[in-house]
C-alpha cells in the first residue's frame, strides 16, 4: 500500500459482487450512449450517400439552363463544380419500352444519380452507358464493346459504342422508358445553341454557407432553380433548419435520460457502499484522515470504476453495434436498405460518451463523497445505535397500504420514513420508466414512419398490358379487359400466390364540392381560394381534385380494417352506385412550416357527390353517392396531399364512365394489370418462374419484379424492430439494474433492524411479506410518476416530430404497460435475494450488524 | 392446570462456531432452570459465553448441542417461524442499544409484539404498562424524539406487552447514566413483582448483580457459579 488511497481499490476488492454490478451499470449506460450516438451518426452519413445515389450529388439544379447559365456557375467563385446534361429523345424498343440517351459533362455525369454497373463511363462522344434491362431489349441484346443505334437530343440517328451497364432502376421500369448516357464536351456545351433539354447542376465549395448563398443562386434564373432538398436538408442547409433541430433535440432527450439514469445506477451503488462503511471512515477519522481524504478516496473509488466501465462501455457499445451489423450482412441482410451500410466511427462520438460517462460517474459519487467526508469521528468510537444518522418523519399521509395488516402498514412507514431515501429510490424507478416509455414511444413512431405498412408492400410482382397493341382496333367499341378470367385463375393457381389485385386506369376527375362541404381547418391552414372557385346549381362549389380508383373484391377486402363509416362491401356499393371516399389529407401547411394531418372535407355516409370528368370548360358531370368513408387508402402508405379518393366498384364506375367519350376515358373500367401479392414467406422463385413463362407466350405483358425490393422492405423492417428491441432490452437492463440497487440498498441497510423484529417474534413470512410490499410498492410509485414524465416528455417529443411529419399524438400504451409491468417485477423479485441472504443468517449475527 | 415449577430448562446446552483449528467453543454443557418469578443475573468477564447462553435461551441461535425449555415448551424442536410465533409470545428480549423500529411511534412500539399477533392489544392493560413505565405523555413519540434512558423504558414496554414468560435483557443499563440505569432496573424489579414476571439479565455492573435473586457467573463458556442471595448454591 502505497498511500493512503489505494484503500479505494481494497475496498472494491472486498465488495467484488457490488463492484461488478457498478461497472456493468457504467458500462451499459456508456455502450448505450456511444452506440445510440454512433448509430445516429452512421445512419445520417448513410442517408446522405443514399441520397447522392438517388438523386445525384448536385446541390443546386437549374432544370433549363443556358450556356451563359453554365459558363457563369463554371466560373463562379463558390461552385466547386458544375455540369450540364442534355436530355435525350426516345429511341422505341420491344415490347413497347424504350429508350431515352441524354448527353452530360464529365462533371454532368459525376453530379447526376448515374451508377455503374460493369465497364466505365463515357468519356468520348459515340460511346454510352446503358441501363441493363433496356440493353436486353436493344435489337441483338449487345453488351459491353456492343455497339446500339439510338436516337440523339435532335432527333438524328448514331451509331454508339457501349462502354458501361448502369444499374436498374425502379421507376425507369415502371415506366417502361431505360435511360442511357453519352458524353459531352464543356466546350459543346457552352455552345451549343440555346435549347430548353440543356440542364445545369453544380455542388458549392466546402465551408460555403450554402443556405445564406442560395437566393443569389436562384437569381440567376428563377423559374427553373431548384435544389437537392433532400441532400441539404441532410447536410444541415435548408433556409428551415428545424429537420436539424428536431433531431438534436429527440437525441439530446434520449440521451439526457440515459445519462440521468446512469447517474441514478452509479448513485445509489455509492450510496450504499459509503452507507455500510460509515464506521470505518469515522475510524479513519480517528486516526487523523481529513474530511478532503475522506472525499478522496470514495471520488478514487469513482474513478477507478470508470477507469473499467467507460472503455468496456465504448467497446460493447461500438463493437457490440459492429457485430450485429456485421451478422446481419452476414445472414445477406441489406442494412437498413443501404446498398452497403458503413458503420463510421466518429471520434468526437466516442470522446463525447467517455466525457458523459465520466462526469456522471463523478456527478454520482459527489453527494455519497459529502456524506462519507461529514462523518463525525465520535460516531464511529462511541458504537452505539446507529452511526448512520438518519431523520425520521412522521408519516400522516394515508396508504392504500395499511389496508394491508400489520406487515403493509410497516412497509408503508419504512418506504416513507425518510424523505431523501424516498425520493432517490424513487427518482431511480421513475427514470427508468421514463426512459423506457420515451424510448419505446419515440421507436414506435420512428418506425411507423419509416415503415411503408400498407398494403402495397406485399405485391411481388406486376404483370401490366403495354398500351399500345392492346388499344389496336379497339377504339370504337367499349375496352376489353387485358386479362381474361381464365388467366387470372391460372395465376392465382400457382402456389404462392395469395392476392390478385387489379389494376385499372380510370379517367382523372374533380369533384364539384360545395364549399360548405369543406372542411374549416384545411382552408383555414391552406386559404380560402385554395381551390378553384365556381358555381353549381346555384350553389357556390370548390373545384377539388379526385383521385379516381376501382377496386375489385380482392382490394375492397384489405379496405375493411380501414372503415371508419358506411359499408365497404361489393355488393352494396354496387348495387346503390356508390363509392368509398378518403377525405383525410396530409398537405404541407406553409404557413406552419410542416406537414399536418387533417381531414379535406366534411363529406359523410349518405351525401352526393358531383364528379367531372370532362374539362371545367366541357363538362361532363356524374352524381355518386358516399357509402364508406376510409381512414386511409389501404394501397398507398401515405396520404394525399389535397385530393379526395374516390374508391368505386367496377359496376359503380362502369355506370358513371356511361355514356363518356372514348378520348375522356381511354380505357374505362377494363381490366389493365394485375398485381400479385404473395403468402408470407413463400418462395419467389416458381412464381417468377411461371409468370415468366406466361409473360412469354403473349408479347403484350410485361412482367415488373419487386421481389428483391420487397425483401429489402422487410429485412428493414427486421432490422428496425433488431436494434428498436436491442436499445429498449439495454435500457430495460440499465432500468432493473437501477430498481435492484435501490430496493437492495434499502433492505441491506435495515439488517439489524430485521434482526430486531425477528427478535420480537415477527416471522420470516411476515418480514418477506412487508418486504416485498415495500419493492412492489416502490414500483407502484415509481410507475406512476414515470407514467406521468413518460407520457409528458413522450408528448414534447411528439411535438418535436410533429414539426417534421404531421401525426397525430397516439397514447403511449404499450411502453407504459410494459414498464410498468417491468417495474413492478423487478420491485417484487429485487427483495428476494436479501430476503434469501436474511432468512440464512442467524437473527444473532443481524443484531450485530453495523448501521 | 398444569404448570411446570421451573419456566426455563437448559439442559446440557453447548454452541461452537467454526471447524478445526478456527474451533470456538463458545458454551460448554450448560445446564440450570429457573423458576417463575425470579430476577437471574448472568454475570462474566466479555467472551465468557453470556451473551451466547442469553440468545440461545431466547431462541435466537441454535445450540450445537443440548436443549431449551421454556414454559415445557421445547425451544429447539420448533420450526423457525413457530419459534417466532413463540417469542413473540413467551420471551420479551431487552438489547443494550435500545433496538426500537424508528419508524414507529412510543405506543405502536410497545405494541409491537401483539400487532404481529394481528391481536387487538387490551388497551387498559397497554395504557397501564405506558404509565408505569413513566411515557404516559410521550405515547405518540418517535424513538429518535425520546432520550436514551426513555428508549430502553419503551423497550422494557415491548418486552412486557405480551406478559410473556420470560423477560431476557442484554445490558440493558450498558449505554444508560447511573441515575437511568437505576431507573431502568428499578422498573425491571417492579415488572418482576407486580407482573410476576421471570427476568434474566446480563450484566457487568456487579451493583445490579447485588439485586438479583440469583447470580449466575460465565467463565470460558461454562458455568462456573450459581448463587441465591450471595449463597453458594
């Protein structure tokens, strides 16, 4: 021993279990902080590489450009780069599909969403990239060193070397329209005649304050600037910075509770350490050690604590997030959707959870150094009573408790008898809860609106008719459905196949709704005039635009859950010509700065509807009747900005096309894709297989493919509810670790008094029993304050959300149930091992006791 | 009815702890009775054994060897909790350092015994008790608002409330001033008398041991003298 210090050190030897229950308590809370914070910051990072493949890694775009435009931002002081990109004509291919070539600078190509594949990019005119499903569909399928004849911006054939394959991407597939690149001189560019397919896009230097500088940028042509919102949003440069604001503040919550309750573990493990040591620091202060030396050494204890627990809690945190992601892309998971998510380290992350990890340790052992240094040196030599000098309060306020008999009644003093112990105890139970419910609350709703649950995200594939060929020699005569009953049924006889749903295009329309039929809030929120004005019958009408839908039986039956009024069945809304509407909307409210939930109209079961379907100059009106109303589209994860859905039956919408011209209702209510959802875990394969087969026989069907999409989807959605469950299964370990400490501490300090009440011939069932009243009781508290902050700062975070994307508050039911659940739990079965460690000892030994 | 002449019966009472070479021998076959109402001092130099022979008397320890009666009632052939039902009962125990629940008030204290009993306590009696012991106006006290020799007095309360058979205090007088320690005794003496009640105490104050009826001495763990009114017996 070397000084007087390295008594810290002997004393966490001795007490090795309390010891290594504190650590752990250190290290969980620290591997918490340090993986949330490296979690967060991994996410972003990745989200602004996800952003640049999406939508390209320009920052500001000026969608029609002229060589002036372009030598300007070329020259500019601030841009560090700028291209330009000319869009091309299409060139048909098979099957309908076809194929659009646009020109780009080398910097053109860096700044737009182009991926290769295989092979390189162009870097000379006559040599292009081509997207891989459309270099299937070029005459020959040439690949890379092929040569393709494609139609350049002016119309002009030429004859291009193919020297990449890009990668697909959906829409492009969708559409049916792939898109290829060739190169383009600067010096081309800049002078070329002006024309309205040359675009500009430009990324501003580093350490430019881009926001300050975007109004000048947009001077420079205001009807086709535009900005990679996403991308700056991201980067923190939006003239609306709350996206930011709203994020530090949801992870400065998180954090500040981890943090509390770290220091709540680390407090009440002192505590109990110093409490049980009184007599010997008041020895210590016999024999001449100073109230600072006393302090000293228990901040020592502190320290070497951290000295184990904050390292070990950067390892577990960082390496611990490292290996799942790690088994995770080892098990062929996509990370979070990311095409290779990259865990980034990011030192200031680390150094910040060691620096909170540290300061709460010594924030912790601050109030127990005081106590340990305030002990008087008679204390410890007098030996009489207790040296731990505690106030007893007079408890006057009744407790459901002491319905309970003489044992409830006991526990319900001893919980109250002193007022700091109280309320440590229950600040720790409190916290925990808190952090759970706010935890469980703030994953729940992040993940709703990450989570695309409608259900749309079942459909594997799309088998869609080109338009073209079927539309031959059918003009006349009203549109024959593209596919026959025969062939559905062939598709829905293959195993795996659960839903068919069918796809239709219907005539756009507008509803004529009088303006009393509005709702207040929306034109409120969004102006009086937002829509177009006008008159019908005599009645003063908006015009609001309908997004006309059929639904077959297959679709009107997912439509059942989301019923909030009338009838969704086929056969009714049939029969009375009526249609199923959406009036909920979610528009960007400017004037609040974000997205609100709200209902459009005012529309209930019963009420008519006008629809036009014609111009508003050549009207063509129709009356359908309400008779559902839904809470949402259950085939589109979002809401609509500003139009009314308007949901009909095939009948419905049959006898509303009536009478209405080829050229207003193409297609009218035929038959014109099919979507197929498979059952839950079937296997992809023989479906595609026999779908490819049918696709082949009829040149007309095109077959899309999401299957790959789709299990990304739920693999992210796993993935989601892995690390949801992972931090929430910490917490709940940081949690219980607290409730044990607290509810152990206070019985540990009470030996010699069970002793007493032993001695006085209480028995060991009575004293388990006011023992575990006490935990449980402590519980019941602790949930119901916790309940009240959790709920309430669940509700500031809500609020913060509420800036991003309008939700409406859901009640945070199931955080609360379970914690408090937990809580009780861990109250009840937190008493059992003092309880076991009492009944094994003699009552003799408990009197001995020192306290 | 059927009493028996003697309320308390060691017979052949021994206590070690450890094993081997760490072997203490604590008691060494320890037998005496006591009749009912007598004042027993057990006196002997620290570590002679006392301490141990009043515990195992009380049915707080286990004796390694050997048995207890109290009221004919074998203390070591019941199970723990009906020990504790009989303590409760028949033994009132007195510690040196008061040993009062903080939580509770004067009267709830003294109470104790009975409320665990779930028994309505007989509040003439309670009230009795109380005045005798001088805390009629210190009833709704808390311990921590009452001075020591008003402690160990409420502790002579909880002792007493279940008229049990047996009084056992453990220096009762060690943290009191004389003129409390006198007051204490005194009341012990009165409990004796007017409750008729058996009390035995340990002590190192030899003036107590001067009032007794009986004195037993402890020596190295067994029992080395037994005098009624300073005769030998």
């Amino acid at each position: 021993m070397n000084g007087y210090g390295a008594l810290a050190g002997k004393y966490l030897k001795q007490q090795k279990r309390r010891t290594v229950l504190t650590v752990v308590g250190i290290l969980l809370s620290v591997a918490l902080i340090s993986a949330l914070g490296t979690m967060g910051q991994s996410m972003k990072d990745n989200m602004v590489d996800q952003t640049i493949y999406n939508n390209g890694a320009y920052e500001i775009r000026y969608t029609v450009a002229t060589p002036e435009l372009l030598q300007t931002l070329q020259h500019h002081a601030l841009i560090e780069k700028a291209g330009a990109i000319r869009k091309g004509e299409a060139t048909p291919l098979a099957k309908g599909y076809s194929l659009e070539l646009a020109q780009a600078t080398t910097a053109g190509l860096e700044l737009a969403p182009v991926h290769l594949l295989k092979g390189r990019l162009p870097a000379a005119d006559g040599e292009a990239v081509i997207e891989e499903w459309a270099l299937a569909q070029l005459p020959g399928t040439p690949t890379i060193g092929g040569k393709a004849e494609l139609a350049r911006p002016d119309g002009t054939k030429q004859t291009y070397s193919i020297v990449g394959i890009l990668n697909n991407q959906r829409n492009n597939m969708t559409y049916g329209m792939g898109s290829a690149y060739t190169w383009l001189d600067d010096e081309a560019a800049l002078a070329t005649v002006p024309d309205t397919r040359l675009s500009a896009a430009a990324t501003f230097k580093k350490g430019v304050d881009i926001s300050a500088h975007l109004p000048e940028f947009e001077q420079l042509s205001p009807e086709s600037f535009d900005t990679n919102t996403q991308l700056l949003a991201l980067k923190g440069e939006t003239a609306d910075k709350s996206l930011n604001k709203t994020l530090i503040v949801i992870f400065g919550v998180l954090i500040g509770l981890v943090v509390l309750s770290t220091i709540a573990v680390i407090y009440n493990a002192f505590n109990i350490a110093v409490l049980e040591r009184m007599r010997h620091f008041g020895l210590l202060r016999t024999i001449g050690a100073t109230p600072g030396q006393l302090r000293g050494i228990v901040f020592r204890e502190a320290g070497l604590l951290a000295l184990y627990g904050v390292p070990a809690g950067l390892i577990v945190g960082c390496g611990g997030l490292w290996l799942v992601l790690e088994a995770m892309s080892a098990a062929g998971f996509n990370i979070l959707t990311f095409d290779g998510f990259k865990l980034t380290l990011h030192v200031w992350i680390i150094a910040g959870s060691a620096v909170v990890g540290l300061l709460a340790v010594m924030l912790a052992a601050w109030l127990p150094a005081r106590k340990a240094s305030r002990v008087a040196p008679v204390d410890a030599v007098r030996g009489t009573g207790s040296i731990v000098r505690e106030t007893y309060k007079r408890v006057r306020l009744p407790s459901l408790l002491r319905l309970l008999g003489i044992e409830g009644n006991m526990a319900s003093k001893n919980i109250r008898r002193n007022r700091s112990k109280f309320r440590i105890t229950a600040f720790s139970i409190v916290v925990s809860i808190t952090l759970f419910i706010v935890f469980h609350y703030f994953a729940q709703e992040a993940f709703k609106v990450a989570v695309d649950d409608s259900r749309d995200d079942q459909v594997a594939f799309q088998m869609l008719s080109s338009f073209t060929q079927a539309e031959q020699g059918q003009r006349d005569g009203p549109v024959q459905d593209l596919f026959d009953a025969a062939t559905v049924a062939d598709i829905a006889a293959i195993p795996g196949v659960e839903h068919i749903y069918g796809r239709y295009n219907l005539p756009e329309a507008s509803i004529y709704l009088p303006t009393a039929k509005l709702s207040r809030e929306f034109l409120e929120k969004m102006g009086e005039d937002f829509f177009l004005k006008s008159t019908l019958g005599g009645q003063e009408i908006g015009i609001v635009p309908a997004y006309t839908t059929l639904y077959d039986e297959e679709r009107l039956k997912q439509a059942q859950p989301y019923l909030v009024a009338g009838t969704a069945d086929p056969a009714k809304l049939s029969e009375t010509g009526a249609v199923l509407i959406v009036q909920k909307v979610k528009p960007i409210v400017f004037s609040e700065k974000k997205k609100i939930n709200m209902n459009l109209s005012e529309l209930k079961v019963g009420d008519t509807i006008a629809l036009n379907f014609g111009t508003q100059e050549k009207p063509v009106m129709r009356e359908a009747r309400v008779g559902g109303i839904l809470s949402q589209a259950p085939f589109t994860p979002t809401l609509l900005d500003s139009e009314l859905y308007v949901i009909g039956t095939k009948q419905t919408y049959a006898a509303l096309l009536k009478g209405i011209p080829f050229d207003e209702a193409s297609y009218g209510t035929a038959l014109r894709g099919l979507d197929i959802a498979l059952a839950d875990g079937a296997d992809a394969a023989p479906v595609r297989q026999a779908l490819q087969a049918m696709a082949a026989q009829d040149p007309s069907i095109r077959l899309i493919d999401f299957v790959e999409e789709q299990r990304e989807q739920r693999q992210f959605n796993l993935q989601m509810k892995i690390f949801i469950y992972g931090f929430l299964g910490v917490i709940a370990l940081i949690g219980s670790l607290n409730i044990i400490n607290t509810v152990q501490t206070n019985l540990m300090l009470r030996r010699r008094e069970f002793g007493v009440l032993q001695a006085v011939g209480m028995t060991m069932s009575q004293l388990r029993r006011m023992a575990t009243l006490e935990g449980v009781w402590f519980g019941v508290i602790g949930a119901f304050w916790g309940l009240l902050l959790g709920i309430g700062i669940s509700f500031l975070l809500y609020r913060q959300l509420n800036n991003v994307e309008g939700i409406p508050f859901s009640f945070p039911i199931a955080g609360a149930v379970i914690s408090c659940v937990f809580a009780l739990g861990v109250g009840l079965l937190s008493v059992q091992g003092p309880l076991r460690k009492i009944a094994k000892a003699s009552v003799v030994e408990e009197l001995r006791e020192e306290a | 009815m059927y009493r028996p002449m003697n309320v308390i019966e060691a017979a052949g009472l021994s206590k070690s702890y450890g094993k081997d070479s760490t072997l203490v021998e604590a008691l060494r076959n320890v037998s005496f009775s006591i009749p009912q109402g007598e004042f027993v001092a057990i006196v002997g130099a620290s570590g002679s054994g006392k301490s141990t022979l009043l515990h195992l008397l009380g049915g707080l320890d286990r004796p390694t060897g050997g048995s207890v009666r109290i009221d004919g009632e074998d203390l070591y052939a019941l199970k723990e909790s009906q020990r504790a039902v009989f303590r409760r009962r028949k033994i009132g125990f007195i510690f040196q350092s008061y040993n009062l629940i903080p939580v509770l008030n004067v009267e709830e204290n003294i109470m104790l015994p009975l409320l665990l009993d779930h028994r309505q306590p007989d509040k003439a009696y309670v009230r009795e008790l109380i005045d005798t012991l001088g805390l009629g106006d210190r009833r709704k006290h808390l311990p921590s608002e009452l001075s020591g020799g008003q402690q160990q007095r409420v502790a002579i309360g909880r002792a007493l409330a279940y008229r049990p058979a047996i009084v056992l205090a453990d220096e009762p007088t060690g943290n009191l001033d004389s003129a409390n320690g006198r007051e204490v005794l005194e009341l012990l003496k009165l409990a004796v008398r007017q409750f008729h009640q058996t009390v035995v105490i340990i002590s190192h104050d030899m003036n107590i041991a001067a009032e007794a009826d009986r004195v037993l001495r402890m020596q190295d763990g067994r029992l080395v003298g037994d005098s009624r009114g300073g005769v030998v017996q």
